[in-house]
C-alpha cells in the first residue's frame, strides 16, 4: 500500500512539475517596462496604450498600417493620456504587449532628428555645457529630445498646429528636425517596433526638460551636415511658428 501510494505520489510530483514548466513565463523585462513608464509618468509625461508588433505587422485591425506598432489605440488618445500611477499600472499589467505613447504639447514638446545628427549634436551639447534634458533612441534611426513646451498663445490664430506637417503619419515627408508639440505624439521607451527593433532611453526621464531654444541651434547644424550642408532641405522643421 506505502509503495503503491508513494508511486502516485511520485507521479503527481512528475506531473505538477510538468505542468509548472507548461505555463507561459511572464517576460523577462516586464518588471523593468513597468518601472520605466512609471518613471517617464512621474516625470510628467503624459501616456496612453499604443499598438505593438504583431511579427512584422501592427496589431490593429488596419490593412497596410502606415505606422505600425507606433501608434495610440484609441482616437480619444489626447483626453485619454494620464500621468496617473494607478491608472498606467492597470493599463501595462492589462496589456503586457502594449507600448506607449506620449502626447506631446501638453507639459513637454519632443525635437525628433535623424539618429546620426542627433548623436552629433547630443555630444556638443553636453560637451558645452548645455543642460540637455531626456534623450531617447530608435533603432530605424532616430533621436528623440525632450523639452518643455512651448505652451499655447492665447490667440489661436497665432499656433501652428503639429499636424500641419508633422504629424506621426506624416514623418517620411519630413526627413530632418521635426518638432512635435499640440496635436502630436511620440512613443515613450521601452517600445517595441517590427523587425527586433525597438526604442530606448539615452539619457532617462529624470533629466529635467530644458528650453527647446537651448538645443535647436546644435539640432538645426547637425541636421544641415547631415543632410550635406542644405540647410533648409535638412531642417524640414514643424516649427510652432509665431507670425
């Protein structure tokens, strides 16, 4: 009876052991997604849940997606993006293959340079000085730099809107510096892209947002070098202009 029962007994051990090793293992790097968006939350950037890879495709419904894995889920993504602790732990432990974005033009703006010049000009900066603020790097080849915004003028007809000409659907048309502000968005590291690509932090949330004017300058001549020396095809600014 004892050797029958410690057979059974035997056999459970083997099975639960069999078992434990079927169910799916939560990602490695999850603890460090979640650390990481609540660090970029507290530093006052504002996210919401946006698509992710789906193997070299988006994981929305849209046929040919013009920006896959890089864009919000929701249309009401500017009323929906939240600084709220509780709020960002729900969404990431919800959708653990989610990444996210973050609106721009509400407390920081986000200079966007093609990744070379961006590196460029990052190393003047710092090299002089300069107070530079959070830097982010996405392996298709951009640098991200954020700034304080450069808040909205209270006459409306003064503002140019980021959509104009900078829109995220809109940045093949927009080579060099685009200047994300009101009405745009930019992911927020750690993201995941098709292809094993990804975007990740430089230099952390916890750098303070500078003045944008403190970095254009660098920005503007590394992408005019860039570029080949023409200034005005390098820049391809969305300037928030002023008239």
């Amino acid at each position: 009876m004892s050797a029958e029962f410690g057979g059974r007994s035997g056999l459970q051990g083997r099975l639960s052991q069999w078992l434990r090793g079927r169910r799916p293992k939560p990602a490695a790097d999850e603890g460090g997604r979640e650390t990481l968006l609540l660090a970029a939350a507290a530093a006052g950037l504002p996210l919401a849940p946006a698509a992710h890879p789906a193997g070299y495709r988006c994981s929305c419904d849209r046929v040919g997606c013009p920006t896959p894995a890089r864009h919000p889920v929701s249309f009401a993504w500017q009323t929906q993006s939240t600084t709220d602790r509780a709020q960002i732990e729900r969404w990431a432990r919800h959708q653990p293959g989610a990444n996210f974005i973050t609106a721009t033009g509400m407390v920081h703006d986000v200079l966007d340079v093609p990744l070379q010049a961006g590196r460029e000009a990052l190393d003047r900066l710092l090299g002089t000085g300069v107070e530079v603020g959070p830097v982010a790097e996405s392996d298709d080849g951009r640098m991200l730099f954020f700034t304080l915004t450069r808040g909205t003028p209270e006459d409306e007809d003064e503002w140019w809107p980021c959509e104009l000409d900078c829109h995220p659907d809109t940045t093949d048309e927009h080579p060099g510096l685009r200047w994300h502000c009101r009405g745009s968005y930019v992911l927020v590291p750690p993201a995941r892209l098709p292809g094993d690509h990804g975007v990740h932090w430089v230099r952390g949330p916890e750098h303070p947002l500078p003045d944008p004017l403190t970095l254009l300058e660098a920005l503007t001549d590394a992408c005019a070098r860039h570029a080949g020396g023409d200034a005005g095809q390098a820049a391809g600014t969305a300037w928030p202009l002023h008239r």
